[in-house]
C-alpha cells in the first residue's frame, strides 16, 4: 500500500519537491487547462474553523477547474474536537472524502486529522504555519524576478504564520530573509531553530531584528501583513501600540532595492500596517500573489493525487 501524501508544512517539503511545485504552478497559470481530469469524480472537503476569502475560494475554483468537487464545511457544520473527537471527524470524512482541506485554529488538530486521515490532507492555515501562502509567496516573486537567486525578502511585521512558512520555504531554497518584528513578537523559537539548520544546507541567511530599516536595506521584495490577524481582536489597541514604526510607507521603501516588488498576503489594512500609496503603487504585486494562491494550489493538489 502507497503511503499517503500529506501538504501540512514547507518543512516537510524537500528542496527538489518545492523547485517542482514552483515550476508546475507556472504551468497550471500558462496552461489552465493543465490536469483538468485529475480529479474526475473526486469529493475535496473544506473543513474551516475560521471564515476565508482567497483560500477557501482559490481552493474551491481549483479543484473545480481539475474536475473534482468541493464539499464546504464551516465553523456551523464541524466544530473539531466539540461536538465530536477531531480524530472522529477525521476518520469519517476519509469515508466520504478524498482528500480534506483544513483551516484550523490549532496546528496540534492539523495534526490530529492528518495522523487520523486514509486521505491527503492540505493545510490551509493554521496558528503555526500557512504553507499554501508561503509556496505562493516564492512562486510569485520567482514568476516576478526570474530567478531566485541572490534576491533578499524583508517581512516587517508580526512574525506569524505567514512568516514561519516564508522562512522555511526561503531557506530550503536558499533565499536570504530579514525579519522585523517589535520586542515580543518574533518568529517562534523552535521553528527558528529548524529554519537556521536548513540554512547551513543551502547558503540562505535568515536574520531577525527589531529595526525595519535594516531589515529592508537593499532588499528586493518587501513583504507585510497585518498587526491584527483574526482571534487577536481583544490585543487590537495594544497591537497598534506596539507596531507603530513598522509600517511600510514611502519613507521606509527608501532603503530597498530600487525595483523593489511589494507583497501582502491579504487582508491588508490601509493606512496601519502599510499605506495606500505603496500597496496600490507601481511596485505592489499582492493581487497576482493572491492570483497565484490558485495555481500553486492545484500544483500542490496534482502533487497529492498524481505521481508526477
């Protein structure tokens, strides 16, 4: 029996494997009819604690555009580990299912469906890591640069989910990473711990550090997210306290590389986190990384359902 496939981090993901699904989502982008029978006759459930607009519609149209059909079950339908054991949800959906989609709060119930699950399971999102946003992230600034090679990202912000799956992605292929985040806020510690060992493979330099200036300085893709991401709504006025000097702003993207390339992985807040004038300027490219979220999705469902 074939071991299943599972997609739940870029740390589990091998260099070469990560090369592939960049390479076919550029391919399922020229080629949108590129494994339309994939997934003939095949049911995908969306299981979501919490509510999505890029990733639960760029899922959706993907897996309709491979031939498959997905089953959407939110917060009202599926309450993991309430109404019934996630290891129970888990090990009846692989009846119905073919493979489960899971946007979960807790990475340890990621987890706890994946060991559970005698189908492909996909996260994405979890408190942990976003590695369908950090496949994209990498697509979309190789799709933007051509190369890979010898570029610099600056994330400014909250070193979050997002950031996690940036830096374990960046790092397997060798992209060097600035990081700034205020006092109290940076990356976790054990995922830091595994991104700095990959990095003694492949050359990447990750480095963390309370100043946005240093950390964008001659960068050439600079990246943010939001202060406030959703369940941090009760820290909202501290938050905002604690960010302040960390926006991107025209002051700050002074220092980057002069072709410098924007990214948000969206929802994005105007006029907090960055301004109107950068994310809407000639450098922003967040709404064909948001685009991109379809392609290296389908390339991660033909990475789980097809043998390449």
């Amino acid at each position: 029996m074939i071991r299943k496939k599972d997609f739940l981090s870029l740390e589990n993901v091998s260099k070469e494997e990560m090369l592939r699904l960049i390479a076919l989502s550029m391919e399922m982008k020229n080629d949108p009819g590129h494994s339309v029978h994939l997934l003939r006759d095949r049911m995908i459930g969306l299981v979501f604690q919490k509510p999505s607009n890029r990733t639960r519609v760029s899922f959706e149209v993907g897996i309709a555009q491979m031939g498959g059909r997905g089953v959407y079950l939110g917060p009202d339908e599926i309450n993991l580990g309430v109404r019934e054991s996630t290891a129970d949800v888990s090990k009846t959906l692989s009846r119905y299912l073919n493979g489960i989609i899971a946007r979960t709060n807790s990475h340890d119930d990621l987890l706890i469906l994946a060991e559970n699950a005698t189908v492909p399971v996909i996260n994405g999102l979890t408190d942990l890591h976003h590695p369908c946003q950090g496949l994209a992230d990498l697509f979309s600034v190789k799709e933007h640069f051509q190369t890979l090679e010898g570029l610099t990202i600056a994330f400014v912000g909250d070193g979050n989910n997002v950031c996690h799956s940036l830096l374990l992605g960046a790092a397997k292929l060798g992209v060097n990473v600035n990081v700034a985040t205020p006092e109290g806020y940076g990356p976790d510690k054990n995922i830091m711990e595994k991104v700095l060992s990959i990095c003694m493979d492949s050359g990447a330099r990750i480095e963390v550090t309370r100043d946005p200036r240093a950390a964008v300085r001659g960068a050439h893709v600079i990246y943010a997210d939001v202060w406030v991401s959703m369940g941090q709504e009760a820290e909202r006025e501290k938050r905002l306290q604690d960010f302040q000097g960390y926006q991107i702003n025209a002051e700050l993207v002074k220092e980057a590389h002069g072709q410098y390339a924007f990214m948000h992985c969206l929802p994005a807040h105007r006029g907090e986190e960055v301004t109107a004038e950068i994310i809407d300027g000639p450098n922003s490219i967040v709404f064909t990384q948001a685009e991109n979220r379809l392609h290296s999705q389908k390339a991660v469902l033909n990475f789980l359902f097809n043998t390449w």
